[in-house]
C-alpha cells in the first residue's frame, strides 16, 4: 500500500550515508565476484579433469574377461549332481573374447530407450616391430565416426585427419608415445604382429595424444575392419561393446543387467573410475564452502552497517513512528535497505564475476598432459550465477532482518524524552 | 453544546524503575473542540508524561482514555499509529525534523503515509500551510539549513498537514529565543481563532500559558487546577 513511501524513505536514508552503504555494497559485490570466478573456475577444471578420462571411458562396457569357464563338465553330469564337487588345477579360457552374436546385442542395445549411443570395439594386443626391437602394444579396432561421436576421439587426433582411418585401408593412428619409438611420422608403414605370430604392414595416418603419457606409448587405432585382418578373424569378430548412457548414474544397473541378458562381463564406469566422482565432488564442495563463506561474511558487514544507521538515525525513527508511522513501516524501512544493498551489490558482482572469468579464460594454459586446452577452462553454468544472486540476497535479507526488528521496537517516547 | 475531542478518565501512571513510583494520579479531564489549552507545572509534576501518553505513543498506563470519542483501550500498535498520524498533530521542543529531506518532504510525509490525498494534492497542502506560516520561500531547502525559529515553524506545518483534530506541544516554545517563542505562539493564536483548531500544549512559560483560554496546572502528578 505505502510501498512507494516506503522505498522513498529508504533511499533517502541510504544516500544520506551513501559511502557506508558503498562499502557494504562492495563487500557484497566482492564476496559475489569471488563466489562465481570460483566456482566458474573450479567446476571448468573439475570438467577438464573428468573429461580427460569420463569422456573416453564407456559408461558400460561389455566384455568377456579371460577367466576360469564357471561350467564346468562334471557339474553337468547327471552322475554327480547331487554332491558338492571340488576340481582342483582348472586353467582359465581365453577362447571366448569373442563376444557371441554381437550383431543381435547391438540391435537389442540400440533399441535401449536409456542408452545415448553405442560403439564396437576390438583390442588386440600386438608388438610394433622396429629393427630388431619389438614393443609391445594395443591396437584398439574403431569405428571412427561413432568414436568421434560419443568419445571425443577426434579431439586427441594431433596430426593426421582421423577419417583416413576409414577411407584409407589398413591405416593406423599411433599414439605419440608409440610413434616416437617407432620414429614413425605421417605416411610411414609400421610392422605390427599379433601375438599368434601374423604381421601385417599398416600405414600411419595420424598421430594420437590422449594426456595421459603412459597410454599413448602402448595404445594405437585402427578401423575394425583392419584389426579383424589383422587377427585373421571374420566381420563379425567384436571384443568389446561400449555404450554410453543418457544418464551417467544408471550405469551400475545397466551394466548388472546386461551381464545377466547378454551372458557377458559388463563393467560401469562408477566401478572402473570410483575416485573421480569424489575428486570432483570434494572440489566442488571446497568452491562453494569459501564461497559462502565471503558471503556471510559480507553478510556480517552489512549487520554492522545497519546496526550503525539505526543508532545514528534513532531520531528519524522516533519522529516517523510519532507521526504516524507503524513499527512494521520502519521494519520494511529497513529491510528495504539491507536488500537494496544486497540486489546492487549482488548484481554488481554478477557482473564482476562473469568479467573475471572471461580473464581467467584468456589466461594461456598449455600443458603437454592437456592437448586440446590452451587456456584455463571456465564453467558460465547459468546455476552458479541464479545461486550467488539467491544467496546474496538471502544473506542481507537476515542481516537487515535483527537490525530492522531493533528498529521497528524503537520507543519513540524514550527518544523525545532523553533530549 | 461543544464536541469534547479528548478525554481521559483515572488515568494513573507508574515508573517502575528505579523504585515503584506514582507520576500520574488519577487525572481525570477533558479538551473541546476549539479550545486552546495550556498544561503548566513545575519540571517533573508529570505533565510531559500525561502528554505522551494522550499522545497514544505511551501505552502503560491504567485508566481510559478517548480520542474524538474512540476509546484507546486495546488498539494495536499499528492502529495507534494510524490515529497519531490521522487525528493527532505534534510539535516537540527540539524540531525533530528529518535532515536527508526538503522542508517540503518533510510536510508533506505524514500526508504521504495517510494517503488521504495523490501526491499532488499533498504537495499542494503543503505548500498551503507553508504558505500560512510565512516561510514557503523555505520550501526546497534541506531541513538543517534553517535557523531554530523556522524549523519550529516547518514542525508545525507537518503537524497541520493532515488536519488533526488536536495539536499537541511538548514545550514547544523551550528551546526558542523571546522573538521566536512570539512567533510560535501567535501561530498557535491565529490557528485557534481563524480555523477553531484545538491546541494542547505543555509549558512551563509561565506568559505563554497566561495568553491561552484554559490552563491545567499539575503538581505532583495531579491536576491541581482546571
């Protein structure tokens, strides 16, 4: 009803001490600026970090590991069905890395309403030969297009285009380790022999950094045609499928699951990458503590600054309450103050926030670990700002709530009287 | 027959600290319409204290108290206010008047808050009473560049502003030079004889008190004549 009085009043007070609510507005402004560049910069490198390997882990993979059959003959045999049977000396079978009816599982994973996208694989393991020298190795068998897709693939190529492992026949992309053994650069032919003792010359189309140094001196690409050659197993011939999921949490019981459905080993990422998560978890609970912590601190200051004005302004009150103004008037006085500061100095920071990001965004960042990334990530999640302008408000909000509450309860009587 | 504006009835006030001590006894008395009424008395006879709380600012008092015939007994604090700002017009010893505004914001505010008139009709008023005062050419200042005397004059133009049914004073002349305190006075003189505005104004000026129709004198928290 009286709001414009009110908000008239109430900015008349705040310009009146317009420096002290300067200053209580930048402590809100700064506490803001720090809360966004944080936490901008904290989840960017948070997503850096678990886009280095998140992004090229399945989120299940189906598999067959190399372990003991769990069917074993004497336990199908009707003779001794009803004993407990203990066999002694078994070997584990590494004739089924082949995953059976590949076809059929892929049409019937395809049709998973939960699933993004599905990508084949085959690793085969492998020496590059060098001279004399063999190293050992892995040739991963890919679908470069769906690779690209779902994995980021393109993105680790550093030399070469990753589509002449398509178009060109039995091409190979080495990792950069691999390939600086091998002297090998663009154009080269490499000799790779699989462990059954067949070699094949393949061609060196690009060359692979992933990040992590270790993997790129095993680790190389093929098409899935050139590894099957490679082995001398037929078209159909898969190790691995990998599936990545619309919803990264459902894959521990996705991938239960598919091992019942398919018959196969099937691996979550939560399990293959458990301390990622809480890596980022941690870091993003870090960045939010300090950043509500500058704002109640703010907060704090803002409390003070008000308590001042109430002091100060004691006869202004009394004076409004006796001529006519309700304790409830002077409250929303108040309060209007504490979030008129709050509104300013949080949108201010806003402001300052997403500048300061942009900076630290320009900011060169060069690591041979991180091909890809030439500056210092930032995250703009549109939440952190939405958060930090709430917060901000809700912070002065009750830091102007007990000062206004003392101010509404001011006896305008023990005022007048005490001149 | 006058309309009676204001009346108490036993009205008995206690201070409770240091000791329990009685500074109003039953006072028991009643202001018509139009009249001009000074309360005198000895410093601490009680006659701020019945002022504030005729005034409804003061609610802890036993006894009755009816303003323009509407008991205060049992009114919230925001319905107190609404009548302090609606019926009620003050003027204080010191001005008290709110320096971050103009001399006409400050008229014009508790019109502002009662929202009887727009904006614009405020201002007019305001103007007006200003006008009636002799000091609209202060109208755009801020309120502490005037001098004592015309601050005092700003003060009871924000008292007329909602055309109360009484103007109270707490000594409004106290803090005022001989020159000033006449023309305060004269002000309270015209108001009641030209516009029949009821005054009731605490003093202990003795030539101020004598010039008005009716004097109260207190002592020791009682009326001893009336």
């Amino acid at each position: 009803m009286n709001l414009k009085l009110i908000a008239d009043i109430a900015k008349s007070l705040l310009l009146a001490r317009w420096r002290q609510s300067l200053v209580a507005a930048i402590g809100v402004t700064f506490s803001i600026t720090m809360f966004i560049a944080l936490l901008g910069f904290m989840n960017g490198l948070n997503d850096l970090l678990d886009g280095l390997v998140l992004n090229r882990t399945a989120h299940v993979r189906l598999f067959n590991e190399i372990k003991p059959n769990p069917h074993q003959p004497i336990n199908l045999s009707s003779e001794f069905k009803g004993g407990h049977n203990f066999i002694q000396s078994i070997k584990s079978s590494g004739s089924r890395l082949e995953i059976y009816n590949s076809a059929a599982i892929i049409k019937a994973v395809k049709a998973d309403p939960r699933v993004l996208g599905i990508a084949p694989k085959i690793t085969a393991p492998v020496l590059y030969n060098a001279g004399t020298i063999d190293i050992t190795g892995v040739v991963n068998g890919i679908d470069v297009m769906v690779e690209s897709a779902l994995f980021f693939f393109k993105d680790y190529v550093r030399e070469g285009d990753p589509l002449d492992l398509k178009n060109v026949s039995n091409s190979i992309i080495l990792g950069k380790g691999v390939a600086e053994k091998l002297l090998a650069e663009i154009g080269d032919v490499v000799q790779v022999t699989t462990s059954k003792g067949d070699r094949l010359p393949l061609k060196v189309v690009g060359i692979f950094q992933s990040g992590i140094a270790d993997y790129d001196k095993v680790q190389s690409y093929a098409s899935i045609a050139t590894t099957q050659k490679l082995l001398g197993k037929p078209n159909n011939y898969i190790t691995d499928i990998q599936i990545k999921l619309k919803d990264l949490q459902q894959a521990p019981a996705v991938a239960k699951e598919y091992a019942q459905l398919f018959q196969t080993d099937a691996e979550d990422i939560q399990t293959a990458n458990s301390q990622f998560e809480t890596g980022s978890f941690v870091r993003t609970l870090i960045s939010y503590a300090v950043g509500i912590v500058l704002l109640i601190v703010a907060g704090f200051g803002i409390y003070n600054i008000l308590n001042m004005m109430i002091y100060e302004k004691m006869d202004t009150i009394a004076i409004l309450k006796a001529t006519g103004f309700s304790g409830s008037d002077v409250r929303k006085i108040f309060l209007g103050i504490a979030l008129t500061i709050g509104l300013l100095g949080g949108l201010l920071g806003l402001l300052f926030g997403f500048s300061l990001s942009l900076i630290i965004d320009q900011i060169p960042f060069n690591t041979a670990a991180l091909p890809t990334i030439k500056t210092y990530p930032v995250n703009y999640n549109p939440k952190f700002y939405i958060i930090g302008i709430v917060f901000s408000l809700v912070t002065t909000y009750f830091a102007g709530f007990f000062p206004a509450r003392k101010a509404s309860k001011v006896d305008p009587v023990i005022i007048i009287r005490g001149k | 027959m006058k309309k009676t504006v204001l009346q108490s009835k036993g009205i008995n006030k206690y201070f409770k600290d240091p000791v329990l001590s009685q500074v109003l006894k039953d006072i028991h008395f009643s202001v018509d319409q139009g009249e001009f009424v000074a309360v005198t008395g000895k410093s601490g006879c009680g006659k701020s204290t019945l002022l504030y709380i005729l005034s409804t600012m003061d609610t802890d008092y036993e006894g009755d108290l009816w303003i323009d015939g509407d008991p205060m007994r049992g009114k919230t604090e925001s319905e107190l206010a609404r009548i302090r700002n609606e019926k009620i017009g003050f003027v204080f010893q010191f001005h008290y008047l709110l320096t971050e505004f103009s001399v006409l914001k400050n008229v014009m505010l508790p019109g502002l808050k009662l929202k009887k008139f727009s904006e614009a009709e405020i201002e007019h008023r305001a103007m007006e009473r200003l006008k009636t005062l002799g000091i609209e050419a202060l109208a755009l200042k801020k309120a502490n560049q005037l001098s004592g005397g015309e601050k005092q004059r700003v003060a009871i133009a924000r008292a007329l502003i909602n055309d109360p049914i009484i103007i109270m004073g707490d000594e409004p002349t106290g803090n005022l030079d001989k020159k000033n305190s006449d023309i305060v006075f004269d002000i309270f003189k015209q108001l009641c004889e030209e516009f029949k505005q009821t005054l009731l104004i605490v003093t202990h000026d003795q030539s101020f008190a004598e010039n008005t129709h009716r004097i109260i004198e207190m002592e020791d928290g009682r009326i001893i004549s009336n």
